[in-house]
C-alpha cells in the first residue's frame, strides 16, 4: 500500500496504522479542497465561516468563533474577506447594541451553494474507491467519531491541525492543555455534527 513494492503476503505496517491512513487521506482532501476554493474569498477557512454562518440564525463574531474553532482574531479578518464582495453583512444586536451579529446575504449563499457542489465532487472523488454504500458507512461512522473526540478532547484552533498536518501527516496533533482546555471546552453541536456529515 506504500510503495510498488508491497507484496499481499508480507503485509506493510503501515497498512494497519490509523494515523497513517487518516493523514494520508487528511492531507488528499486539504489539497483538493484548497483547489476548489483557490479564488473564494478567505479560502478554505472563509468557506468554513460562510458555512457556519448560512446553517444557523444570525450570531455574534464570539459565537462563531467558538463553534468553529478559529481563533477570533482570524476571525476578524475572515468576516472582512466576505464582507467585500458582499457575502455577509454585519447588523446590530436588537438585544446588545454592543454586539454585531453575522448574517449571509442571498449573494453569499448562493456563493455557498455553489462551492458547495464543487466540495461535493472533491468528495466524491477521494472517495471514489468505495461504493455508495461504503461510502455512506465511512461518513457515518466518522461523524461518529469525530462528535465523540471533540466531545472529550476539544481542539483550540482547528487551523492548527491543517498546519500541522501540512507539515507533517504522521506527527501527533498538539491538544490544549491547562486555561486553553479550559477555554475550548465545548461539545460537537448539532450544526456542526450536521456539516461533518456533508
């Protein structure tokens, strides 16, 4: 599975090493996806914000910085990307003027839709080695997972993971410890159990 050289009867260890596997198929996706998503404003994590921001009522930078996983700073300058050409706007909280909510325009999520689809195909492609069914099996099953790990052992910053695997596809994910733990102890929501399921 490595190599040409693989032979059937001498099995690789590799072959049998979930963090192998995982960041293999990991690193295939973010390369895909930052294909598809080349010119959309903010890249990759500009669409993670548009989709936050298009599956769920209109909420402050604060929320969706922590249902993310971005970091708020970055988060800032995301909202500014997608500002620009009109895809989210910024409005008053009826309930804390000291606030401003994020809400998709009609130009954005038709944006939205549309790159959607294309991630879609990206899907579709790197799961091309799976039949309908395997395929539905493998979502299903890492939804699973991936609700269950966040759960326990929230990530701060999932840009991190992005880097890191960039970086490196076998070495371990740094987790937050003390006050950052703290910080990012949140649950899966139902939102985001819905986009894992995308």
């Amino acid at each position: 599975m490595t190599g040409a050289t693989h032979r059937p009867d001498r099995p690789d260890p590799l072959d049998d090493d979930l963090g192998w596997m995982l960041g293999i198929v990991f690193r295939g996706y973010v390369r895909a996806a930052e294909h598809a998503l080349t010119d959309f404003p903010g890249g990759p994590r500009g669409y993670q914000l548009l989709t936050a921001a298009a599956n769920g009522p209109a909420r402050n930078q604060g929320a969706i910085a922590e249902e993310i996983g971005i970091d708020r700073t970055v988060l800032t300058y995301l909202i500014d990307d997608l500002e620009r050409p009109g895809f989210v706007a910024r409005r008053a909280d009826p309930g804390d003027r000291r606030n401003r909510l994020i809400e998709v325009t009609d130009t954005g999520r038709a944006a939205w839709e549309q790159r959607r689809l294309a991630l879609r195909q990206v899907e579709s492609h790197l799961l091309g080695a799976l039949t309908p069914t395997e395929s539905a099996t493998l979502r299903s099953l890492l939804q699973k997972v991936a609700c269950s790990t966040q759960a326990v052992d929230p990530l701060r910053d999932l840009c991190e993971v992005v880097t890191q695997v960039q970086a490196d596809p076998a070495a371990p994910v740094a987790r937050p410890t003390g006050a950052a733990a703290a910080r990012s102890g949140r649950t899966a929501t139902p939102r985001a159990r819905r986009r894992s399921a995308d």
